[in-house]
C-alpha cells in the first residue's frame, strides 16, 4: 500500500521530469479499395512479349499468302491447303504400295537417313577436328583438302555415291554424312587451337598422358564449339536430305514431293514444305536446348 501512495506523489510533485515514454510504430491500415491488386508472373510477361509479336507475324503472313493466291490461278490458298492437311494427317501410316505410303512413313524414313548419316559424320568429323587442331602439321596438311572440298554442292556427290554404294538409299546417307562432316570438323578444331597455351604448358609440365590431356583440358573446353559445329551440321543434313531423296526416290519427304508435283497436287508440296521446316526447327531447338543443360551443368 506504501508504495502505490509514494508512486502517486511521484507522479503529482510539480517540477519532476516524467519518464519517456516509448511510442510503439502503428502498422498502416491497408486502404479500402474494394479490391486487390495482383502483379502478372514475369514468365507470363515475357511470354507475352514475345509472342504477340511472333502471332502478328504469323498472321501477317497467311494474309500475304491469301492475297497472292487469289491473283493466282494455281496457288492454293491457306484455306483449301488447311483442308488438304487435315486429310492427309488424318491417316499418316497408311501402305498402298512400295511408292505409295502415308507422311507419317515419309518422315520416318527421311529422319532414319538422316540420323545414320549424321551419325557417321559425328562419329567420324569431330574425332578427326581434335586431331586435326591439336597437332599443326596435320591441321596443315589437310586445310586446302578441306578447302576444295567443302564448297562443293552436296548433290555433286550424289554420283558418286551411286557409283560406290550402286543402291539409292546408301547413296542418299553418303550425301547426308559428307555434306554434314565439314561444320563439325571446321568447329571442333577451331576450338581446340583457341584453348590458352598455358593449359597446354601445365599438362606438358605435369607430363600428363595425350588421354589425360583430351579428357581433362582439350574436351571440356572445346565443349561448346563442338556443339556449335553439330547444330550446324544438323541444319545442313535436313536441308540436303530433301534434295537427295528427290533424286534417288523411294519413301522419303524428298521423293514425296516430287511425286505430288508429278500428280500436280499442289497442296500437298506446300504441306510438305511446312513440315520440313517444323522439323527442322524442331531439330534445332533440341540441340540448342541440349548445348544449354550441357554447358549449365
């Protein structure tokens, strides 16, 4: 009881300093709007800045495809050769015959030529572009060899791969396979002579085996340069394979359009000509998406 009395005096004697009192901050009340604002994902931002423009394009070039088709007699437009796609991808595996299967064949069999004679060129140019960086008089010997050889059509080899092979279709992979080395041998080695000397140097120094110094120094950093050289390789290979399978025939997107263009089914060609491309970029985007995941990890 004493001390609640001494307390009051404390407070009630004139002339005392009062204690400082602590002031606590006060959250600020949200403001009553009625509603809540929300903030767009930044992928939803970026996806719609890029693809309004790409739809744009798109639309701009059907409408530039309408207007020619109708000043054309024999261009379909981009109705009619819809309506033609819808019944050709309607059953894309059917057989008839030897020479008369379904897209879905065509592009299976063209795929196949590709990835074999691509393959080869993978297994054979990138090996040959370490050798060929890595040790100068070689790099030398075979520079005006590559030189002559690489400006040369692909469809030039594709007698000589008619001569040698005496069948279509191993004619066809030869054309794919030398068509497609040279990207990958020109950027692999290019590659290997930008690796710093210094590398070289501390392998030389640690005296390193030549497996040691390919595995640990040569291949990590010529990673990327490989990769540049198989992108590009993989565009040419998809390009030349229509040309050749024009020429040998058989089943194949090639051989296709040049038979529709022999029926005179116009349609059809420019369905083919999309298709060739999907996949080509489809390709493409597959190895880009590779390179990133290979150079991230």
């Amino acid at each position: 009881m004493s001390n609640v009395v001494a307390l009051k005096k404390i407070e009630a004697e004139p002339g005392q300093a009062q204690p400082a009192r602590i002031s606590r901050p006060v959250a600020a009340q949200p403001e009553e709007t009625g509603y809540r604002r929300t903030v767009a994902p930044e992928w939803l931002v970026t996806g719609l800045q890029r693809g309004i423009p790409m739809l744009v394009g798109v639309a701009l070039f059907i409408a530039a495809w309408a207007i020619l088709a109708q000043q054309s007699q024999s261009l379909p437009g981009p109705l009619k050769t819809w309506e033609s796609a819808k019944q050709v991808f309607a059953q894309p595996f059917y057989v008839n015959g030897p020479n008369d299967q379904g897209i879905g064949w065509n592009i299976l069999n063209s795929l196949q030529r590709v990835g074999i004679g691509f393959g080869l060129a993978a297994l054979v140019g990138i090996p040959l572009g370490f050798v060929l960086g890595r040790f100068r008089i070689l790099g030398d010997m075979a520079a005006p060899v590559i030189s002559i050889l690489r400006p040369v059509s692909p469809l030039a080899w594709l007698p000589i791969g008619l001569l040698v092979f005496k069948a279509a279709n191993p004619a066809a992979i030869w054309v794919i396979f030398i068509s497609s080395i040279w990207p990958m041998v020109l950027n692999t080695a290019a590659g290997v002579q930008r690796i710093p000397q210094d590398y070289l140097n501390v392998a030389r120094v640690l005296n390193l085996s030549e497996w040691k110094v390919f595995t640990k120094i040569l291949f990590p950093a010529v990673l990327p340069h490989v990769l540049t050289g198989v992108r590009l390789a993989i565009g040419v290979a998809w390009l030349v394979i229509v040309a050749a399978e024009m020429l040998t025939g058989g089943v194949g997107l090639g051989f296709w359009v040049w038979d529709e263009w022999n029926n005179l089914n116009v349609e059809h060609i420019i369905i083919a000509i999309f298709v060739v491309g999907i996949i080509g970029l489809a390709l493409e985007q597959s190895l880009l998406l590779i390179a990133r995941r290979i150079r991230t990890e």
